[in-house]
C-alpha cells in the first residue's frame, strides 16, 4: 500500500476482468499463494453454476506457500455474486458486499474482484466513488487478462460459443456488444495487460498478439506474458493507479451505443446448463465418458470436481470446446464425503442421455 493511501486509510482494490476461459481464476489463485500474509477479501461473479472457481480459490494448493493470503469476510473471505454480471448489478450486489468491507476495513489490507467474462470494467470502477466507498477504497488497478493463443488465431475468446452461452444465460445484462467491442471495453480500462498461456506461443504469435493488444492500447499500459497464472506479486499488487479519478474519461462502446440511442436488447438464445452429481468414479472412465459427450454433444463447457477410485485427492476436471485439462488440487478433507460434481454448458443437452454417459464411469 502506498504511504498516500495508508494515510487515507483506503483499502487498495484489484479487480480482475477477461473472457470465460482466459485463466481470471489461475491468476487469481497463484496471487493468493504469493501474497506474504496479507489479509484479502475476494469478491467473485460467477453466475451460479456451482462454486467450483470460488472453490478453488478457498482451497490451498499443495504447493501453497507458507505466507500465502489470509482469506477474510464473507464464506471462508469469499463473496460470491451469482445473479447476474456485475457491471449490471453494481447497486443492488456490488455496493452492499463493499459496504460490509468498508465495515471490517480494519482486518483487510486488500480487495481482489473477479469479474464475469461479460462485465465491462468501467461501471465497476466508477462505484469506487460511490459515498461511503470512496473514503475508505481506492482502485489498485484494473487488469485485463487475455488468451494468449485465441488472440494469436484471430479469436477473442478461446471459446466464442462459451461466451455467448454465458450471454444468452445472465438476464440481467444491460449490454450486448460484439466480442471486439467487449475486448476493447475491457482493455480500455486495463492499468496492466496480462497475456495468458505465453508457453503455447511461438515467437510469430507473440508478435501477432502484442501488436493486436498494443494497438488497443496506450502507451502507458504495461503487458505481462505468463504461464499457468505465474507473475510476481510485485507485478499485480502495488501498481497504486487509482483508477477511479480518470474512469469517466475512458472511452466505452457501451457509453457510445447508449448515447445514439442504440438498443440493447440481447439474443435470448436458448442454451443448457446441467449440474451433475455422481460417487467415486474411475479415472481413465471419466476421460472416457467426458470425451464421448463432447464429440457427441454441443458442449460449450464442463467444469468440475471428482473423486477418484482409490485417490485420496480431489481432482479438477475442466473441459473448453474440445480440449480436456485435469489436475489434482488438494486432499479430501476428513469431514468431507469424496463425490463428483460436474456443471456442464451447451445446446440441446438431454439430461437422461449426459447422464448416462458419465455413469458408465462409476464404480
């Protein structure tokens, strides 16, 4: 915290925005590994498809450190905002959850905010002048993270059709701009770019990508490529921007369409969202059966936990158009019964059908 900020007793905020799929959630927990003890209050949007990203972020890693952050408020110092993008519920969940901090402000010496994959930074940040906020919080900075390799193929997110189903699912939005003009939106307000998945760049593709960021960008704004979330702490806490004095100079689509009268009605596509729940399940079945249903199925995402035969870890499973990533995060907690739950997004699932699949993976 900087000395003009500790005079004011203002607690320093990060909020974290990006594209479903750009690694918000990696970076966000590899921060809180790092962070030397502080005391951090997160606040996540995550449109309440199970809490499997808050989830994460409670549990340690097994690498974690031994000053990682000391999670405070809310449950185990996570709010979760689930009804809607929060760009577009800014009075009615933002500011309850920032006054309750402003109360403990006190026990927090930082603020993390996750945003959706569809929030625009800018309503967001002009709540840190809100009264009752500005006095006590100010806007560390605000950073875009962005997917290396969509970027680099000419993409914006790594999974269009995930974006849009997210889209189609929040009722509250206010906003329906094209993915470029989100981008922009999101890079716009960015006081740092972080580059995500660097490692499956070559160098041809790292040029493409700084020049498609760098063009949206000013000078001043700094880009970081990364690997599975790893930046120094330096780099993410401490940039002091106080974003909320310049936010209203920003420029936003969204602003201009609103000026020319431009409607906002969003395409209320139908899209499927399946919670699964099933017991201990085989490891290699599982991949199996998530496999099938995604060349069997129009799946946008899957995302999930399960327990394994004979494994005392939990493991991560998460699936973003074709592609299948797993890992084992921590030990099953002795008050925990080991199960697996599975959210899965797309068109035209047939629950009986999904589920059958994924049985076949039980023992």
């Amino acid at each position: 915290m900087s000395l003009n900020n500790r005079l004011l007793n203002k607690i320093p905020t990060t909020v974290v925005t990006g594209f479903l799929g750009s690694g918000k959630t990696t970076l966000l927990a590899n921060l809180l590994k790092k962070a030397k003890g502080k005391r951090i209050a997160v606040i996540m949007n995550e449109f309440g498809e199970l809490d499997i990203d808050s989830d994460l972020l409670r549990s340690c890693p097994l690498e974690c450190e031994d000053d990682a952050a000391e999670l405070v408020g809310g449950e185990d110092g996570i709010y979760e905002l689930a009804n809607g993008c929060i760009c577009c519920t800014v009075e009615e969940e933002f500011l309850p959850v920032m006054e309750k901090l402003v109360e403990r402000r006190d026990q927090i010496d930082h603020i993390l905010i996750e945003t959706s994959g569809l929030a625009l930074p800018k309503p967001l940040v002009q709540a840190f002048n809100w009264p009752g906020i500005k006095e006590h919080c100010t806007v560390d900075a605000v950073i875009t993270v962005v997917d290396g390799p969509a970027i680099a193929a000419g993409r914006f997110a790594d999974d269009e059709q995930k974006v849009k189903a997210q889209r189609a699912q929040d009722e509250s939005l206010d906003h329906d701009p094209s993915l470029q003009e989100l981008l922009d939106d999101q890079l716009n307000s960015a006081d740092l770019v972080v580059v995500s998945k660097s490692d499956l760049l070559d160098d041809a593709e790292q040029t493409r990508v700084k020049e498609v960021v760098q063009k949206r960008l000013p000078s001043t704004v700094k880009t970081a490529y990364i690997n599975h979330g790893n930046v120094p702490l330096e780099v993410l806490i401490g940039i002091n921007a106080e974003s909320e004095k310049a936010i209203d100079a920003v420029h936003n689509h969204h602003d201009h369409h609103h000026a020319h009268g431009a409607e906002h009605d969003h395409a209320h596509d139908h899209f499927d969202s399946l919670v699964i729940s099933l017991g201990t399940v085989d490891q290699d079945k599982l991949k199996l059966a998530v496999e099938k249903l995604l060349s069997e199925f129009n799946l946008f995402r899957v995302k999930g936990f399960a327990a394994i035969d004979n494994k005392p870890m939990r493991q991560v499973l998460q699936a973003v158009g074709k592609r299948l990533e797993v890992h084992f995060d921590r030990l099953w907690a002795n008050d925990e019964t080991p199960k697996t739950e599975l959210v899965l997004i797309g068109k035209g699932l047939q629950q009986d059908a999904v589920m059958a699949i994924l049985k076949t993976a039980e023992v």
